[in-house]
C-alpha cells in the first residue's frame, strides 16, 4: 500500500478521535451547566408565618383523617382488603 493511503487513513483517525474528543467535551459541558442550573441557585431561607387560623384547619384534617381511620377500620376487614391488594 502507498504512503498516501497510510496518511489518508492517519488522517481520517486524527478526526475521528478529535470529533469524539470535541463530542466529549460538549457533553461535559452540558452536564455541567445543567447540574449548575439545577443546584437552586439562591440558598438564603424564606421565613413563613403561620396563622393560628392555619394550624386550626391542620388540625381539623389530622382529625377528619384520624376519624376516617377508625370507622374504616371498624367497617372494614383486614383480610378483605389484603385479598384484593393481592390480586
């Protein structure tokens, strides 16, 4: 084989291995700026002022919730609803 085709092929490889290069360096790029952006930017802490009205409707869910619990459970049973988590 020639010498021209050994630096036409030396040639077509340098390419090669710096597109993969130029193609490692943009991922890396990306990445970078996409963790930056992600990171939340602004860490300082916003205070919240919580009203007696918000803690009274917490208050009346966890209740509501907690009623709910003990009339299903008293409606409900057990092994009905494991057969049909089951299925």
């Amino acid at each position: 084989m020639s010498p021209v085709f050994w630096l036409i092929l030396f040639i077509k490889l340098l390419k090669k291995r710096i597109m993969r290069k130029n193609l490692l360096l943009f991922g890396a790029l990306i990445s970078a700026f996409l963790l930056a952006s992600c990171s939340g930017g602004n860490k300082s802490q916003s205070t919240t002022s919580v009203s007696t009205a918000n803690v009274e409707d917490a208050m009346e869910v966890v209740k509501y919730y907690n009623t709910s619990l003990s009339v299903l459970k008293d409606v409900v049973n057990e092994k009905d609803v494991n057969a049909v988590l089951e299925r």
